[in-house]
C-alpha cells in the first residue's frame, strides 16, 4: 500500500536524506526535472506561465521553467517576491528567460502553480488568488506542482484554491491532501514523482486490492465461515437481509438471520440461500452465540432503537464472537463509543462518526485515528474517501469507489462484507481495509443506476478479479 505523508513527515524523510548526502538543491533540482517531465508528457502546451511562490515550491518552479524551456516550450515565470528561501534563489540565478511581476503576463494556454506547497499553512491572500485566477482560469491545461495551491496538505481544506487542476506532480510519496475530500477534487490526475527518497514508510497509506487465500478443495461450509446478522422489528428487515447476502457473496460458507417470531413470515418470504433463526428473546440470542462455528456477527442495520434493540447489542458485545456494528448500534451508544470496545469493526458515516465521537479535530485521517484509539476498535469512517484506522496507529484511505455507492443499503452491504471476511478468518483491519475496497470496487463496476441489492450479486465478479 503506497504511504501517505503529512508535511511534518515529508519533511522529516527530507532532512535524512540530505543528512545521509544529498543537498536539498539537488532534491529540488531532481523535483523540478521530473514535474517537468511528467507536465512534458501530459501534453502541456508551448505556451506556457509558472507562477512561482518565494518558498521551495517556487524553487521547483524555477526548475521546472529550465526543463520546459530546453524541450522547446515558450516559458514565463511570475514570481512572487522576495525570494526567501537560498535554494530557490540558487534555481532562479539559473533560470535565464523572462521574469514578470504579478499582473504582466498575459494568460497562455499552459499554467503551473508552484506558488505554494506543503508550506501553506493560512488562507491564500488576496493578490495571490488574483493573479492565480487571472493566469490558471482560462488555461486549457492546469498543472499543480506538488499540490494546488489554497489546498491544506494534512487536512485537504480548501484555503481559496479558484480552481480545478489537471494534473498534480507530488515527490516522494502522497500527500493527505491527495487523497482526502475537498482537496482531493482540486488535483485532478496525481503522479508521484521517485525523487530517490529511498523507501519510505508510514503508518497511513492508501488503500490496494487485497490478498485473498485462495479456495481450497476440499472445504465443508462451516470451514469458509459461518455469519449472523441480527435483524431488528417486523417490516424493517431490509437491510439485515442486504448485510446477510453480501456476507455469503463475499465468501462465508453460511449466513443467518437472527429475527423475532413476528419478523419471521417477511424473512421468510424473502429469503433463500441465508438461513433463518427465529430468537424470540435475548437469552435466546445469546444462546445462539455461544455456537463456536459463528466467525462474525453483524449488528445494526435495521435494528431499531428500542430497548429490545439495545438488550440485543449488549447480548452481542458481551459474546466473543467477532462483531461488525453499523446504523442503529451507534445511535444506541451516541457519545459512549466506549460502549463498542468489544466490537471489531465499527462502519459508521460521517453523521454516525459525529453522533458517536462528537466534532474531533484534524483531518479525517487524524479523527478516525482519534477514534479508533478512543473506542479501541477498528473505525471505518464512510465517505467517498473512506478512512480505516486502528486503535494501534495505523490508516488506510481508498478512494477506490464510486459516487453510485451513495446510495440507500450500500452501508449495509459494507457491514455484511467485512463480517464475511472476518469469519474467513482474517483480522478486523485487513477484513475493513478489503472489504472497503471490494465493496468501491464493486461500486464502480455497477455504476450510474446501481442499487444496494446489485452490490452482493456484483461482488463473484470482484472476487474473481482478485483471485
Ligand atoms: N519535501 C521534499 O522532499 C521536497 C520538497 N520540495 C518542495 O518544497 C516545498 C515546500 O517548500 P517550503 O517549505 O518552502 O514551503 P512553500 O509551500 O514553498 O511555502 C513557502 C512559505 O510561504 C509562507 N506561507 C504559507 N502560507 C502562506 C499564505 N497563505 N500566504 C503567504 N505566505 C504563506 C510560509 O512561510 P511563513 O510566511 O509562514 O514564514 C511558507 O513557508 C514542497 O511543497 C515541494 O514543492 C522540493 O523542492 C524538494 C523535495
Ligand atoms: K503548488
């Protein structure tokens, strides 16, 4: 899984590798060729303005003007001034063509910003939003030089960034701002550019394709995992019944249905494959749990949030079976997330996160972070940049989906999938992490028009995929 940096930790890696030899202005001069490069292949047109800032994302500007010019571009840097830091100045004594002050260049159909990177760290000011807008506007191609400026590297804030990007050149490893909402749709394209950072490590990282063991042979049911989902009051079975199918879709050998006898006939009627289990009380529940063939249970789709839906999650978090806890599990426990520290896998979405942790500071990595410690639990914090972290520091963020999972159902199906992983044996955060990524990708091979019950018949084809 590729690392994400925050600017403290890009820094960091920075500073060891000039001390292990390398002079920041050959790291600079190694991010400027290769922006220009990458700028070169994309198409940028010949004419072309960089606006450059008086840090060391301007620097790079400096030298992505030298590049583009020996490849035949027509090329103006805007600078920002004064020059403030020494190796900018170095690369802007070696930049020989035109350099205009704010307001003199004319717009040309090429534009980069290397007004701001990683230093940003207050709103844009005004002259400076101007003379981005007046030269990127209009541009027909947009290129951000390790990230748009008016964008907050850690939190992906938008800081008054007047425009979309086409293409974002980053150095070294991604950034949060790369990969987190709002900023994320300011960057367009992104590429990483190898600047000979060596290898770099972090706790948070971006989402793959996960490693599923491969089927065995010679399999009885019970051995791929056996599920139970809970379902809650009569006419409200829905979403169990969604969690219950994606869990076998996703590969457990047996899925359940845990409802009460007045919710039978509708469960009934509606189902086939998954098995159902008439509980007509708590201790019955509890009964059933005690059965060591269950590898996870899902709570909370349709639950219901009455004192018969509550007795039911107390019943299920004092088992010792693995617990995926969405939806009305969180309503239950809203501002006790101590509550689900028995649980696995918490799913909850953005509205959930707050109902259950309140306004956390920081980006949505650092919140579910946050979480996860507090709850000490694996998070999962639903979005189109869904973020998993675990209670020991670590984050994983995918933005392998679709806005189509958007949509009524689709969280019940996540829940269903992570517990079908967790009975197959694997661990809550490696269920979360590929879970999430099978549930995006089966998101984006649905598309426009998909609903939450074309989600579990979509997920053989992703598991195919994977093998
Ligand atoms: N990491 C790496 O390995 C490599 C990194 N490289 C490059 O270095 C870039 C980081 O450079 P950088 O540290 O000089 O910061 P940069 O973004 O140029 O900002 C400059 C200064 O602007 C200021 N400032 C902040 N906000 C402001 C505002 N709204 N309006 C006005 N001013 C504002 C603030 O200074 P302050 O005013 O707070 O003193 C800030 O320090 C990085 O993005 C990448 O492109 C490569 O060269 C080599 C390899
Ligand atoms: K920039």
């Amino acid at each position: 899984m590729r690392p994400i940096l925050t600017a403290a930790a890009m820094r960091a890696v920075e500073r060891r590798v000039i001390d292990a030899g390398t002079p920041s202005l050959e790291l600079m001069e190694r991010a400027g060729a290769s922006a220009a490069v990458a700028a070169w292949r994309f198409g940028l047109p010949r004419e072309v303005n960089i606006l450059c800032g008086t840090g060391n994302n301007g620097g790079d500007g400096y030298v992505v003007a030298r590049h583009l010019a020996e490849r035949g571009h027509d090329v103006r840097v805007i600078a920002a001034a004064p020059l403030r830091s020494a190796d900018a100045r170095a690369m802007s004594a070696r930049w020989a063509g035109p350099v205009l002050a704010y307001g003199e260049a004319k717009p040309a159909a090429g534009f980069i910003d290397a007004l701001f990177g990683i230093g940003l760290d207050r709103p844009l000011e005004v002259g400076d939003v101007a003379e981005l807008q007046r030269l990127g506007a209009n541009a027909r191609t947009r290129i951000a030089i390790d990230l748009p400026s008016g964008v907050g590297s850690d939190d992906g804030a938008l800081f008054g960034v007047p425009f979309v990007f086409d293409l974002t050149v980053t150095f070294g490893a991604n950034k949060p701002a790369h990969i987190i909402e709002p900023a994320r749709s300011c960057c367009g394209r992104v590429v990483v550019a190898d600047i000979g950072l060596g290898a770099i490590d972090s706790k948070t990282r971006c989402n793959a394709p996960p490693r599923l063991r491969a089927a065995v042979a010679d399999v009885h049911k019970y051995e791929r995992g056996s599920v139970i989902v809970i379902a809650g009051p009569a006419g409200a079975g829905g979403a169990a019944r969604l969690a219950a199918r994606a869990a076998l879709r996703a590969g457990a050998g047996l899925a359940t249905l845990a409802c009460q006898p007045l919710a039978l006939p509708e469960n009934a009627a509606r189902l086939d494959a998954v098995m159902l289990r008439v509980t007509p009380d708590v201790a019955a529940l509890a009964r059933v749990l005690t059965d060591r063939r269950i590898g996870a249970v899902v709570i909370g789709p349709g639950l219901g949030q009455d004192a018969a839906a509550k007795a039911k999650l107390a019943a299920v978090l004092a088992s010792e079976v693995a617990t995926v806890c969405d939806a009305d599990a969180f309503t239950l426990c809203a501002g006790e997330p101590e509550a689900l520290r028995n649980a696995a896998v918490l799913t909850p979405h953005e509205g959930e996160f707050v109902r259950m942790f309140g306004n956390l500071p920081g980006s949505r990595i650092d919140r579910a972070l946050a979480a996860a410690a507090r709850a000490g639990t694996v998070v999962v914090l639903k979005g189109p940049d869904t973020v998993i972290a675990a209670p020991d520091g670590r984050a994983v963020v995918n933005t392998h989906a679709s806005p189509a999972l958007a949509t009524a159902g689709s969280g019940d199906v996540l829940a269903g999938i992570i517990a079908g992983l967790l009975a197959q044996g694997m661990a809550p955060f490696d269920a979360a992490c590929a879970g999430v990524w099978i549930h995006g990708d089966a998101g984006l091979r649905g598309g426009t028009g998909l609903i939450a019950e074309d989600l579990p018949e979509l997920l053989p084809a992703v598991l195919q995929g994977l093998a």
